[in-house]
C-alpha cells in the first residue's frame, strides 16, 4: 500500500485546519484603545516617615486605618493574621533611645518578591507600586520567603465580605497596596490619612519623581534613610529619623 | 565479570501485595490529605506568616536533592566507566524517576493554589530560580526516561555514554538551582551564600546513594536475589565519602558565618540558641547523619557488616531529613534584621523565633510523597527488567577470582583490597 | 492509508453524532432546565449585547482585569464590579437575604455549563456600600 501525500496537498490541508481552529480567535482581538492611560514610569509613588513627629498612637491609627481600608480581619490564628502594615518599636542596646515607626510593603525598585516569583503574580507597576496578582498567583509563597521587610501575608483560610476595591482570598499572597484603589483615583492611603490627624506631617505621600511635589521637596531638606539600604533594592518608602 | 541478566520480579506473593497495598493506602491518605487543606485552608497547618514553609517542604525537598543524587550510581557507571556500577544504571534511573515524582508531588499539592500549578509552564518569570528549576525538573524527567531507554535497549547502548554526559551536567545544574533556592535569598541570614550551590550538590550525592543503597539491599533480600559483598562494599564506601564531604561542607558554612560578626546571630541560634534546630543539627545531622554513618562504614568491626551498611543508609537519610528540616526552618525561625544592630519588637513578630509546630497533615503529605516515590519503585521492577538477577560477587565484582580451596584467606585479602 | 483516513471517518461520525444529540434542547424535552437569567435591576441594557456576552464574557472580563492589575485603569468597560452594580440581586438563599449578590446570576449558566467559579474567592459578589457609593475615590490629592 502507498502512502504518498503530495507536499502541496499537505500545505493546502495545514493551511485549511490552521484557518478553521484560528478564525474564531480573530475576531476577538479588538482594535487596540487610543493610548490606554493608566500607570506611568513618569511617577513613582513614594512615602516619608519621619519618625521624630511619630508617636506609638499615630503609629496605631495608621495599622488600624489599614485594616479597616481593606477589611483585614484576624485569622483564627494570631500568627496567621494578615498584617499589611505594623508599628515596629525600634530600641537601640547601647543608647536605649526608641523610635516606633509603621513598616509596610517599601516598594522596592527592585523587589525580590518580584524576581523569585514563578509566575510573574508578584510584579512592579510601571508608577512603582509593588503589586500581587492574585489571578496568577500560585500560592507557593516563595516571595514570603524571599521578602526582606517581611511585608507579605497569605491567605491561610476562606475570606468572606472583602472590601469591593481590595479582593483578596485563601490560597494566594496579599501585601500593601499603597491604597492603589484610592492612588489611582487621585486619593492618599489610608494609613498617611490617618496619621495625619494622629501626627501632623509625620507621613507624607507623593510622587518622587516630581520636583515640585511636597514630598520631594522634603527629602530634598532632611536626611532619609532606607530599611536595610544595604540590599540595594531601592525601596520607595524613605525614613528620616530612623 | 560475567554478563549481568536482568529479570522482572515475580510479584504474586502475599507479601508484595500487602506492600503494594500498604504504599497505596498511604499515597490515598497524602492525597486526602492534600484535599482536606486545599478545602479548609493551610490555617490546618502548623505554617504561618513567619514560617510560610513547613514539614511538607522538608519531605520534597529532601526527595528532590535524593532523586538527583540517586542517579549518581549510573553516573559513575555511564560517564566514569567505573564496570561495577554499570548493572546498576537501571535501577538508578528508576529511583531518580520515582524519587523527583514523589518530591514534586508533595510540592505541588502544597500549593495554596495547587489548581494552578500548570501556569507556571506557561505564565513564567524567567528570572525566578523557581522557573528554571521547573525546566530542570521537567528535563530530568526527559533525560532519566532516555537514559533508561538507551541502558536497556541493547541496540542503543553505544549511545549511553553520551546521554549519562548530559545527565550528569543536567543534574549538576538542577541540584546547584535546589540550592539557590535558598542561596539566592538575600532576606534571611541563614540562606544568602554561594556555598548553598555545592553543598546542595554533595548532599544530593549522599542521600541518593543512601537511599539506593537502602533500597538495593532490601529489593535483593526480599525477591531473594543474591547480592554479594563486593558490591555492598564499594557502595558503602562511596557512601561514606560522600557523608564526610557533606559534614566537609556544613563545617565551611558554619564556621565561616561563625568568623563573620554579622551573621553571629543566626550561627549562635542554630548552633546552640534554637532549641528543637540546634537538637535536630547536632543530633540529626551532625551525628546521626554523618558521624555514626561514617562509624558504621569504616571503623573496622563494623567495616565487614552489611547490616551496619544498611543502617549507616537509613542513617543518612535521618540525618538528611534533618539538615533539611535545620535549614528550612530554621531559616525561618531566626528573625529577619530589618534594623541592623538594633532590637525591634512588633505585633507581626519582628525581633523574636518564631515557632513551628508541624500539624499530622504535614507529615501525612510528605509521607504520601515517599509513599509514591516507593510505590512507582514497586510497581516498575514488576512490569520492567529493572533489577539484576544476580549481584553476587562471582558476577558483578569486576576484581572477582574464584578462591581454591588452599589459598582462600590470600582470595579473601586480594579482593578486600580491590574493593 | 485508506485504515487511517477510515478511523478519522469514523471518529468524525462519532463526534458529530454526539454533538448533534448533545444540543440543548429545549425545556420540554426533560432532563436539565436552560439557564433563565432575571433582569438587572440596574441599566438598561448590558454593556454588550446578550449573545455576545455569552460567548466572550470570560475573555472581556480577563482583558480588563489585566488592564486593572497592571496599568490601573479602573471603572473599565468590562469591570467586574460594573457587572455587580447592575445584575446583583437580593437572593433569598444567601445568610443576609436583604443583601444584593451577583452570585446567583452567574450561577445560574454556570451550573449550567459545570463551570466552576473563582472569582468569589477573592471577590466580594455583593452589592456593598463602598461598591453603591464608589467610596473609594479617596480624599486627598498628592
């Protein structure tokens, strides 16, 4: 028995498949928007604490601002509730001298959470903003592992009544948003929000990338520091008095 | 040396049933297991934010490093030419095979999302050191399924050689981006060091050819095929090569963060600060799994003892479930320095050891992972010629010379000495 | 070749066979009832027509959240809570029956399909306050 295909039978045949299983592929593929607006590498949105107007109350109003901006309720377990922000108590052994201060995601410029993620969940917004994309993310928490400020939570049980502009869920990574929802209609986070009523100035949220903003007004005046500068990363979260 | 004949196993008795049957139900339990947290939430287990990573962990890790290491055996055959090993490829294939499925099952089904665990495949990050080793691993694969296909087609045994080659360098590679995992993290003291790399490498050496070991003594015992002393021997020596280079490698490490003022902290807590991780160091990775195994191998009333063979196996693989479980968790527990030379104290547990309590459905994941690492060794040396039918010494000792009757203490020193 | 091209035949029959007795049929044929979507309670018309949406629904919804996630536009055309704001309905079943959920509604051709649901896990499908209010437009400017 014969079997002979000729080349041009064979071409005619893909060509003819490949037409029928791409054809109704096509006709979703709409015209791209004009100029989709959205996250620049223009900005880069920052935070300035400075510890020396912080007092441990502010630093409080600041977690729980968080907490209730994005309906972070405890876990059943303390060590397995979410904490998107906390107040640290740092005391230095020799002087005694103690500052608190409210530690959340710094995003980094160059986060390691972003590099060691498998499947690219964890990534930098083009404005700076370190985000978990909860859709792809696998829940391996590697970036947990990989993370030098300890800034991500996982969700260890079913959440129920999430805030509608901060979905979160069991089996993925959730970390500070930097208030993307309110960022990116034009608001501060809520943590700089409150501490503003707590502690006048001592946190200061803005674009670092524009002269003329009051933030990068500020660091241009006072000395500021980053958390653990030492690993290069480059957070977008600067201290002063720390 | 006379031509090795492999030969399936027979398979029928009670026995292997009963072991079939007892692999099985402990892989259905890991598999339930696997369900129920998936269902109810990893709060069921002991992790938590501070220990994101538990006992399931230290299980597929350890299968991983042993899967890689396990194919060594073949190495030294296929790429050293060394002729004793060469009978013992098969086998070697298969235990990598199964050993690196059952480690990546358990790692899979831990995932908080283990319903997307193709999407790596797919949606990847090129710059994790995750995303390579799942390229790696599914390589391995690839490449262990070859190798077993050229060792046992023999009109491809010219190309055996070549594809050993490429196994050995792939799993250099794969073991070497195992120990970036942690090597590459800067945030955790005890992790962040080049040397994680080769050690990872030298401990896949031990723990694979321990458990090749282990398990070659018990498959010979129990379809009573004959398994000689030279072959044990050799073995056992190798074994302990490789255990001394792994206690070589966790003394650089930690003597050199001992030298070094800032990495005191994290020293000081494994080596005698961390409670269940400074037992499980020098007890469980220091003595039981390099210095008693090393005993048992080469001090002289025990050197002539298979059983003592047997037991320095099952030793090391204590003691490297130990060095896993040190450096995961106790990678862990030791605070991150957020504030060099500063003490903080948080709500989040900053400044303080975090605790870990594995919870019974991390032990039953991990033991459903060696469950079907041994269930697949079980039911492949059934259906394939996978096992040798004979590796007494008049067949597979290369320095093999029958002794006369008279000379029989000289033929007895003769290949002692080979050996 | 004429083995070959005989079982492609036939696997051909065999699928058209299947697909032609696997078409919903209607009601009153018995077995499973075809999804019945209820009204929105808001808009007036979807955002793309009914058939349309049935089609590509899921490849409209996974654009936008793309768009959401990596550039932060927000309110887009296909948002997910654009779909909540108008299909949530008050579903008698649910712990808080006064409460307004999108749930129900995609449930309905979803359980149809034997679809199975992600969103919800880490999507709220009620109708909140901060969802009716679009209270998440923040106070201060930077």
């Amino acid at each position: 028995m014969k079997t002979t295909l000729s080349r041009r039978r064979l071409l005619a045949g893909t060509a003819a498949v490949a037409g029928v299983v791409l054809a109704p592929g096509v006709t979703l593929i709409a015209a791209p928007e004009a100029e989709a607006k959205g996250a620049s590498s223009d900005i880069r949105w920052g935070l300035l604490i400075d510890a020396g107007k912080l007092t441990p109350e502010a630093c409080d109003a600041a977690v729980a601002a968080c907490n209730a901006e994005n309906g972070l309720e405890p876990a059943s377990r303390a060590d397995a509730t979410a904490q998107w922000i906390r107040r640290i108590d740092v005391t230095d052994p020799q002087t005694g001298h103690g500052v608190s201060i409210p530690v959340m995601c710094q995003h980094c410029e160059y986060p390691p959470c972003a590099d060691v993620c498998p499947t690219g969940a964890s990534f930098r917004r083009a404005d700076g903003i370190v985000l978990v994309d909860k859709h792809i993310c696998i829940g391996c928490r590697y970036c947990m592992l990989a993370c030098p400020y300890k800034a991500r939570s996982f969700g260890y049980e079913d959440i129920t009544d999430q805030k509608s502009y901060s979905p979160r869920g069991k089996g993925t990574v959730q970390a500070c948003t930097l208030c993307v929802h309110r960022v990116d209609a034009g608001g501060v986070p809520a943590c700089v929000e409150a501490c503003e009523r707590a502690a006048p100035g001592a946190m200061l949220f803005g674009d670092l990338k524009n002269p003329d903003s009051e933030i990068s007004r500020r660091v241009s005046q006072i000395a500021v520091t980053r958390i653990r500068s030492d690993l290069g990363v480059e957070p977008g979260v600067l201290y002063a008095g720390v | 040396m006379a031509k090795i004949e492999f030969l399936e196993i027979e398979g029928r008795s009670p026995d292997y049933y009963a072991l079939l049957g007892g692999l099985a139900l402990v892989v259905v339990i890991g598999l339930a297991t696997a369900a129920y947290v998936d269902h109810a939430g990893h709060i069921v287990t002991g992790m938590s934010n501070q220990i994101p990573w538990g006992l399931p962990h230290v299980f597929a890790i350890f299968l991983i490093v042993a899967a890689s290491g396990a194919l060594n055996v073949a190495s030294v055959g296929s790429v050293f030419g060394r002729i004793m090993y060469k009978p013992l490829s098969r086998l070697s294939g298969l235990l990598a095979f199964a050993l690196m499925a059952g480690g990546l099952a358990v790692l899979s089904l831990d995932l908080g999302r283990p319903d997307r665990v193709f999407l790596p495949m797919i949606h990847l990050n090129p710059k994790s050191i995750f995303v390579w080793n799942i390229n790696f691993y599914i390589g391995f694969f690839a490449i262990v399924a070859a190798y077993l296909w050229v060792s046992m087609d023999w009109r491809l045994t010219g190309l055996s050689r070549p594809v050993g080659i490429l196994a050995f360098i792939w799993r250099l590679a794969l073991t070497s981006c195992t120990g970036w995992v942690f090597g590459f993290i800067v945030a955790r003291q005890a992790w962040d060091a080049a040397v994680m790399a080769p050690m990872f490498i030298v401990f896949s050496f031990a723990y694979g050819l321990a458990v090749f070991l282990l398990i070659l003594m018990v498959a010979c015992q129990w379809t009573d095929r004959p398994l000689g002393d030279a072959v044990v021997r050799r073995l056992k020596n190798l074994l302990g090569v490789f255990v001394a280079a792994s206690l070589y490698f966790t003394l650089v490490m930690q003597l050199t963060n001992l030298y070094a003022t800032e990495h005191h902290g994290v020293t000081r807590f494994i080596l005698f600060e961390g409670g269940v991780i400074t037992v499980l160091f020098w007890l469980g990775q220091v003595l039981i799994g390099g210095v008693l195994p090393l005993i048992l191998i080469w001090y002289p009333p025990f050197a002539g003892s298979r059983s003592a063979a047997g037991l320095a196996g099952g030793l090391v693989v204590l003691g490297g479930l130990a060095q896993m479980y040190v450096t995961i968790i106790g990678g862990l527990a030791y605070p991150q320095i957020l504030f060099p030379g500063k003490q903080v104290s948080s709500g989040f547990f900053d400044g303080v050891v975090n605790g870990y309590v594995p919870s019974f459905w991390e032990l039953f994941l991990g033991l459903g992972g060696v469950a079907i690492a041994l269930l697949m060794i079980v039911v492949a040396v059934k259906f394939l010629r996978l096992l040798p039918l004979s590796l007494a010494d008049a067949v597979a000792d290369p320095h093999y010379r029958p002794a006369p009757a008279a000379e029989a203490p000289e033929a007895k020193a003769e290949t002692a000495e080979a050996a | 070749m004429t083995r070959i091209i005989g079982m492609i035949g036939a696997l051909a029959l065999g699928l058209a066979i299947l697909a032609g007795t696997g078409r919903p049929a209607p009601a009153a044929d018995g077995r499973v009832p075809l999804p019945a979507l209820a009204a929105p309670a808001e808009g007036e018309s979807c955002v793309e027509p009914a058939d349309v949406m049935r089609r590509n629904h899921m490849e409209f919804l996974k654009a936008q959240r793309d768009e959401t996630m990596h550039l932060g536009i927000r309110d887009g055309k296909y948002s997910l809570n654009g779909c909540i704001a108008c299909h949530a309905a008050a579903d008698p079943a649910a712990a808080d029956p006064a409460a307004k959920t999108i749930e129900p509604f995609c449930e309905e051709c979803h359980s149809y399909a034997a679809v199975k649901l992600d969103c919800w896990s880490c999507h709220n499908p009620t109708l909140t306050e901060e969802l009716r209010a679009h209270l998440w437009d923040g106070s201060k400017k930077p």
